[in-house]
C-alpha cells in the first residue's frame, strides 16, 4: 500500500502535468433549430468563414463548424442541428459569445441589414469605460458580443458563463486544466464579478470569461449549448488531473479517457463544479481528423 509521502508526491505529480501540457480552445458545441439561417447569419452578418459540414443520417444530425481561421490554429463553433428540433432552452447559465472586430459601428450596420440576426445593444462605450461594445442576437437566441479591437489572430475571442462561486471556479481551471487567470474585475454597483481565463493574452486567443452575479450560487443550463473542447497532449494524464481536483472542488468524470468508436479520437469528458461540461480532446488525433 502507498504510503502518505508516496500518495501526496503522486497527487503532486499528477498536476504537474496541467501546467506541463500545451492546451488549446478548439470549439464551442452547440444545438441550433435551422442550421441553414444560422450559417447565413454567422457567414453574412459576423463575416466567418464555414469551415466543413458533417451530415450524419444514421444518427439524424448535421454538424457545421464555422470561424474566423482553419481548425489546426484558430477555434470554432460547432453547430449542432438534429433532426426535427426546431426550438432549444438556451437556460440563464449561458452567457454569450464574443466577436473582436476592429469596427462594432460598421460591423452593427451589416447586422442590422439581415432579417436573420439582430442587434440588442447598439454600438457605443462599455458603461464607466472606453472599450466599444455592441450585443447581437442571431436566430436561436444566443448572444454575440460584439467587442471593438485592433487586428487580432483570433477574433472569436471569448465563450462566457456564469458560475456560482467564482473563486472556486478559477481554482478549478487553473488546477485541472492549467488556464491563467487573465483578468479579474469586480462591478460593485452592478453587483458582479468576472474573471477571464485562458492559455494566451486575451487579444491572441479564445478565454472563458466566468461571471458571478452577487448571490446567485445557481442557474438552469437549458438543452441548447452543450459543451466546450480543449486540445491536450495526452487525455490520460489530463483525466487523471481533472479526476483528482473533482474530488477536491466538485464536477465529475462523465467519459474516461479513451478512444471514440469509429473515429479513433481519443478523448475524456467532464463537469466542473457548476456543471458546465468540457470535452478533452488529444490534438494529434484532432489534426488527423481534420486532414
């Protein structure tokens, strides 16, 4: 049997590899009720790019991934469109995904031409700051912010989600998945906190933007997103960790670490403490699919 010192250096040792492993944001999934006015939108009113479509009759559902850049360097959404299910509950957990661009006012004109995507929050100052921000809404029902930045590699630059306890949260993604906290920022007078988390400046790459509303420890997630992947080095070693700071912080393994049938794409899934699902996905296998 292990002894103390033998378990404590393990547990060591096995999140060693979080900080060791060179992860990435590779998408955002999630479940639309037209999957062709939702193309339309993202392609004519946000200007991305659809990146490949997968129709899987036997499973009765289409795939579209779309994106400002090409899966091996840049993140995707993922579309989910199932046969038949025109209507999803996008729940009060989900928050919006956002849009760098280097001209929101220009960008809001374009938006409002279409009849598929609307604009919530005209284009103008954040409130008691500089930054230009607009919010979009397209057909479903999500929400785009629109957020005015110079030229930027990755201009999907952020997925948001509220959380119930933010300190937990951050130590949790910094734990099991090696993320930095970025940013952090506290609004007293309109009672919440955000925290912006990743693996690269937030003008270079996709963060996960949590926020905690004053005493809210809870929100319903609704049927329509589903999940966010990250690319890893080795799943088994990433499941290990994520494993150990469940035990510790909450969520909990849903998929071992393994090969997909068929695909031969070897991943692990989980939840974090709120219950937001992520998918660990290894990205030599990820590339292999690809091409």
């Amino acid at each position: 049997m292990a002894t103390a010192s033998e378990a404590g250096k393990s547990a060591e040792a096995v999140l060693e590899w979080p900080k060791q492993d060179k992860k990435r944001m590779l998408h955002a999934v999630y479940r639309v009720g037209d999957l062709d006015k939702t193309i339309k939108c993202y392609t004519e009113c946000f200007g991305m790019k659809l990146l490949r479509k997968r129709d899987v009759p036997e499973e009765k559902y289409t795939n579209a991934f779309l994106g400002f850049g090409p899966e091996d360097t840049n993140f995707a959404l993922e579309l989910t469109y199932n046969y038949g299910v025109d209507k999803y509950d996008i729940g009060e957990g989900f928050g919006h995904f956002a849009i760098a661009n280097e001209d929101v006012y220009k960008l809001a004109e374009t938006i409002k031409s279409s009849s598929d995507c609307k604009i919530t929050r005209e284009p103008g100052p954040v409130k008691g700051g500089s930054t230009v921000i607009a919010f979009a809404q397209d057909p479903d029902g999500y929400m785009f912010e629109l957020i005015q930045r110079g030229p930027t590699p990755e201009p999907l630059c952020q997925v948001m989600l509220r959380v119930g306890d933010l300190d937990r949260s951050i130590s949790f993604y910094e734990k099991a998945l090696g993320m930095k906290v970025l940013r952090k920022k506290d609004v007293p007078q309109y009672k919440y906190t955000i925290a912006m988390l990743g693996y690269d400046d937030e003008d270079k790459t996709t963060v996960l933007e949590l926020t905690y509303n004053y005493g809210v420890t809870e929100y319903s997630k609704g049927n329509a997103y589903a999940q966010v992947a990250i690319g890893t080095d080795d799943v088994y070693k990433s499941a290990e960790a994520v494993e150990l700071v469940t035990k510790e912080l909450g969520g909990k393994i849903l998929r071992q670490p393994g090969p997909l049938p068929g695909l031969n794409t070897k991943i692990t899934s989980f939840l974090d403490p709120d219950g937001w699902k992520v998918v660990l996905v290894d990205h030599a296998d990820f590339l292999k699919e690809l091409h």
